[in-house]
C-alpha cells in the first residue's frame, strides 16, 4: 500500500511540472553551450570579420566578441535567448567602429589568408575557422587552426597588411 502510494504521490508531483519546465531544468550547461554556438554560427549574417565567444555557467550566457554592424549585435542576443536551458544573456559585445581604412584591412587580409593555398581547406568550408577582427587599423586574428605552423603563417600574411599592429588569438 505504501509503495502505491509513494508512487501516486511522485506521478502527481511530475504532473504538476509543466513539460517544458523539467526539460530546461535538466539540461545542462555544456548542452546549452553547444547550442548556443550553433545558434551564433548559423545566423546568416554572421560573418568572418565577426568573433563571438560564449560562456555559460547555470543557464546564464555571457558573450563576448566584437560584430561589425549593431544589428548582429541585438539578432545574435535574440537568438541566444531563445536557447532552451538559457536563463539570462549577458551581453558583453563589442560593435566595431564604421571605417573605410579597416573595410579595406578586413578584405586585404581575408584574401591574403583564404587565398594562400594553405588555407584553402577552409575557406571552402561554410563557417570558415579563422576571424579577422579590425578596430581602427588593428588587426586581432581569432578561431582555431590545425596546427602552430598554420596559426604563424596566418600572422605572417596578416602583417603584410597595412595595419598598424597585428594579434594572433588563433589557438
């Protein structure tokens, strides 16, 4: 009698929880991180001169990254907030300065990396691995590359460029 009971008592208790609650409940934060990153890169206007990156600890979000336009900045929030398991969205994007000078940076050195024939595996990939970020004449290269010999050649052809100082965050 007891065990029916106990096990009336569970079922209404899991009745009582709408559906849709216990699901973001349990899920977890690397799932939500998961995610939220595909989320960020199948944003169609999400592009090689944008950098994003995501944490997430509890169901909140903290983003980070610079977006060229301010518009990416407010989809990509949206977006994120739609995440099942996301509780808050802390946004800590940057948006880049309009410049015709960094326009020119941004495009010399995409075709100077996605161009070198070493590259070329990447660039014909959908979300390209490589993020050139340009904030007033100074270049910050970010994503992940196979190996250290291909995040120095990224540097080496991104400081062929007219910029006034070029970072390498590639890991």
């Amino acid at each position: 009698m007891t065990a029916r009971l106990a096990a009336a008592v569970v079922l209404a208790a899991a009745l009582a929880v709408p559906a849709g609650a216990q699901v973001l409940q349990d899920r977890k934060d690397d799932e939500v991180f998961r995610d939220v990153s595909a989320t960020v890169l199948s944003y169609p206007q999400f592009t090689i001169f944008d950098a994003v990156s995501a944490e997430v600890t509890e169901g909140v979000v903290t983003r980070q990254g610079k977006v060229t336009m301010p518009f990416k900045k407010k989809d990509i929030e949206r977006r994120i907030a739609k995440v099942p398991g996301v509780r808050e969205v802390d946004s800590r994007i940057g948006v880049l300065p309009v410049s015709q000078f960094d326009d020119e940076l941004r495009y010399g050195v995409a075709r100077a990396i996605y161009g070198s024939s070493a590259f070329w595996h990447y660039a014909a990939m959908a979300n390209p691995p490589i993020h050139i970020v340009v904030e007033n004449g100074r270049i910050t290269l970010t994503g992940v590359v196979s190996s250290d010999v291909e995040r120095m050649l990224a540097k080496s052809l991104a400081a062929s460029s007219n910029a006034f100082s070029v970072t390498s965050e590639l890991k």
